[in-house]
C-alpha cells in the first residue's frame, strides 16, 4: 500500500525518476514485512529542487544484505546512494526495535527521545509511504496518534530555556561575547517552539529563521520586525555589546511567551 504526497512525487518527477521505480528498487530486495518512508524537504517549501531525497527503511530483513558494516547504532545502518539524478540519504532500520521505541514514545511521559527520531516521525508524518505488514500499519497508526506539533514544541522550548539560562549566567561574569552566541542559539530554538505552535514542526535548525520569516500565519508583526533587528540585520557596536544581551535576552522570552500563548 502507498500513501502518496503529491509534492514528493513532483520533486522525484522533476529529477528524472518516479515514486515507483525508487519503490521497486527495494521492494524486489525486501521480501518480508517493510515500511519505507520517501521525504524531502522540498514538500514543505524549504529546500529546492536539487535537493536530497531521505529514504527510510524499516524492515525486518538484515541489514548488512543492503549495506554492508555501514552501522550507526546497534540497529540502524545508513549510507548515501544516487538514484538517476537524485542524491539519496538512505537510512535502514530493525522495524522491530523501532517499533519498541516508538512505543514507549506513545506510552512513556517521560520517555527521552532524541532530535533524529522526533526528526523521522515528523517526516514519515508528511512523506510518501509505502507499507507491507502488521507492523508497517502499526508504524503509520501510532505516528498518526502522537501529537508531533507538541513533542517538537516542548523540544525546542527546553532548549531554548537551556541556552538561555546559560546565556544569563556567562552575561551576570561578564562574557558578552559567549553570552551573545548563546542567547541567538536560545532565540533560534525559541523560534523553532514558536514555529511548531503555528503548525510549522521541522526538525532541521537551517530551516528556522526561514519558516518563522516566511509564516503567513504569523500574527506578531512586531516580533518579525524585532527578530529581523536583533538576529537577521543586527547593528552593534563593540561599546554596545553588553546592551546588545540584554535586549537578546528579552527578545527570546518574547518569543518563549508568544510560543506558550499560541
């Protein structure tokens, strides 16, 4: 079964290929269950057309028939092939052990997960899907459940309060300069919070100040205005630094707020 996005496929049509044929590379290799997940950034408006194509495999067949000792972690390999004229980042996973984790992501409050695997459900969410099996369908139902827009808010605000709090404490010693670079960084993943309240979940830090810019949903004019002042076109003064982080400061709770209202 496939469930198509309509962009992905006008992506991999303007690169010389089709779904199907990228599909049936590995679909004549996989002969169990598999749940394969095609994604570019180009089907949320970011990237462009000479971007990569990401595919996800999660299967049960092993890994090392695809792609040799190219381990990452104990239960995903990844390698980088060309399909025509299509880049491809390939990632191969244990659809068992995957699904394990993405249980205990449904289930868990507390679970820890890390940035790539919020990264990938978020893009099996958007891409285009093909499925095989009991468990591929449990894969795309359990995603489907999880209320990504949240998860990925609640990530970026903590990161956002953890450079912020260490901003503040190198701006109290007197560092303006560190204190500078971390407070952007707390402003950055606040913007990233900002953008999943909005609907604009992504993963990929290059692509935050372009999402929260071009946000036609953006209520806060005068954020923009001061975000493009402090962050895009900023104009400071070696004397000016030290008011320069205070008014970073500001800003990132600014945007913190404008994240939790919204």
């Amino acid at each position: 079964m496939i469930r198509e996005n309509k962009k992905i496929q006008e992506f991999i049509t303007e690169n010389g290929s089709s779904t199907k044929c990228i599909l049936d590379i590995f679909d004549e290799r996989i002969s169990d269950t598999y749940f394969i997940c095609l994604y570019s950034s180009y089907a949320e408006g970011l990237g462009t057309a000479d971007s990569d194509l990401d595919i996800y495999i999660f299967t049960k067949e092993n890994q090392k028939k695809f792609y040799g000792n190219k381990e990452v972690w104990g239960f995903m390999y990844k390698r980088q092939a060309k399909i025509g004229k299509l880049l491809c980042d390939i990632e191969f996973w244990d659809i068992d052990e995957f699904l394990e984790m993405l249980h205990l992501f449904y289930t868990e409050k507390n679970f820890n997960i890390n940035d790539d695997i919020l990264k990938i459900l978020l893009r099996i969410s958007i891409g285009t899907c093909s499925y095989k099996g009991e468990e591929s369908i449990k894969i795309l139902n359990m995603v489907q459940e999880i209320d990504l827009k949240k998860k990925v808010q609640e990530y970026y605000a903590l990161g956002a309060r953890s450079y912020y709090s260490d901003a503040l404490q190198l701006s109290n010693d007197k560092d303006f300069i560190s204190a500078m670079l971390l407070f952007k960084e707390a402003i950055k993943y606040a913007l990233g919070a900002l953008n999943a309240s909005y609907g604009k979940a992504n993963m990929k830090d290059k692509w935050i100040l372009r999402s929260f810019i071009n946000n036609p949903h953006l209520k806060n004019t005068d954020l923009l205005k001061e975000v493009e002042k402090m962050i895009l076109y900023p104009k400071v003064e070696r004397n000016d630094i030290e008011k320069y982080c205070e008014d970073l400061s500001s800003l990132c709770q600014c945007v913190l707020l404008e994240s939790e209202i919204e």
